[in-house]
C-alpha cells in the first residue's frame, strides 16, 4: 500500500465529509503535511472539492471549519507549514476499501473533465455520490479479479451500494454486463450496464443483509440467474 493511494482516500472522504470530527482533526493534519509536496494529491483535490461544491453535494451541517479550510486550501496553494513531516501511513483501513476508495477518486477525475464540457453533470454527481459510499467506514468491500480493469464494489449495511470500474473493456457484440451479489450461495441479480469510454459508475440498492462476494457476467439480456461463469468476481471485506 502506497502513500499516494491512502491521501487519495483521505481527500475523497475530506471532500465528501465522510469522516467523524477525530478522523476529520487527524487528516486535515495529514493533508497539510502532504499536499505542498504533491502535485498530482493537490490537483485531486482541487477537481473533488470544485465538482462537489458546483454540484451542491457538500452537506451544510459537516461543513469544514473556515481555519481548517483555510490551512488546507493554503496547502494547496503551496505553502507548507514550517516543520511539517511527510506521514508514513494514513487510516489502518483495509487494502480493500483503500483500492475502492482510489478507483473511485480516478474515475471521478475523469468524470470532472467531462462535466467541465458540459456532458456529464449527472455522471459526475455520480461519481462523488459513489466516493462517498466507498468512504463510509461501515462500507463492505469487494475488488473484482478478471481479465482488464479496475473493478470494485462498496455496499452499506443497509444495501445501498456502488459498483465502479475503471479502463474496462466493451463486450462482445450483442452482449452486456450483469452484475451480481452473491449470499447464502445464491447470486442475486444487481443491474446489467455497459461501460462508458472504459469507465462505470453504477449505483444500486439491494435488500439489507450480509453478502459474501460480488460478480461480473456476460450476458445476452437480463437473466435472474448467471448463465456463464463470471468474468469478473471477487470476495466482499468482513
């Protein structure tokens, strides 16, 4: 796990407002340390922040406090605090959730672009709507294993959830995706989708409870059960 994949977790749920006021204190410290030597965690969160605020999706009673959001807009602005020390590590979150938590925040970027040229104001309301479902530390998660792509799924205790895929390739001709959740040994069907441009940002709500994976198929048309094995799965966090 690398630093730049967790402060790319960190501003995903700084910008949604995911984190209680400790885990909001500690990152905002976090950020401040690494945002003045970063270009790249800079820009995201310039992009997150801009989107959410242009799309009205910052909740007015997690609103950041002016000091706070002063020191980290300054950050990024590039003055770095005297004395401060690159973190080492972020959030003991699971590697699961930090991977999520990254390809949601990759694809948003790209969702920014596009809503910039006036295309995709839904997709990116989407997309930040999805950070913050893979933000939410009560989240179960899933990254899905197969042949191209980044593929992850979050899922809420009260089965509100987000698929996402990243760099995915089109199926074959006269085909779709169909997602699933598996529980008990049972799939359960999910959605079908395709993907846009490589990207997907698929929200979904299915009925509470404890799921053991998630999975990806092929198929002609809606099914209520797989008809191939999947070509993409993998197992949901505990």
């Amino acid at each position: 796990m690398n630093d730049h994949v967790e402060i790319q977790e960190a501003i995903a749920a700084y910008v949604t407002h995911s984190l209680d006021p400790e885990e909001h204190a500690r990152t905002e410290h976090k950020l401040l340390e690494h945002l003045p030597g970063c270009p790249s965690c800079t820009a995201l969160l310039r992009d997150l922040r801009e989107l959410a605020g242009d799309l009205a999706l910052v909740p007015e009673a997690r609103k950041l406090s002016d000091t706070g959001e002063a020191k980290v807009m300054t950050a990024v602005a590039g003055a770095r605090p005297a004395g401060a020390v690159r973190a080492r590590t972020l959030w003991p979150r699971a590697a699961a959730a930090v991977a999520v938590v990254a390809i949601a925040s990759s694809v948003a970027v790209n969702v920014v672009v596009a809503s910039r040229s006036g295309r995709a104001e839904d997709r990116a309301r989407q997309a930040i709507a999805a950070i913050a479902i893979a933000a939410d530390p009560s989240a179960h998660h899933a990254v899905l294993q197969g042949a191209r792509g980044s593929l992850v799924a979050s899922i809420l205790p009260n089965g509100t959830g987000v698929f996402i895929a990243h760099d995915l390739a089109a199926p074959p001709s006269g085909s779709i995706y169909e997602l699933w959740v598996a529980k008990d040994a049972r799939y359960i069907p999910v959605r079908t989708f395709s993907p846009d441009g490589g990207d997907v940002v698929l929200p979904f709500n299915v009925d509470a409870g404890a799921y053991a994976s998630v999975a990806v198929t092929v198929e002609r048309h809606y099914v209520t059960q797989p008809t191939r094995t999947p070509a993409y799965s993998g197992s949901l966090s505990t």
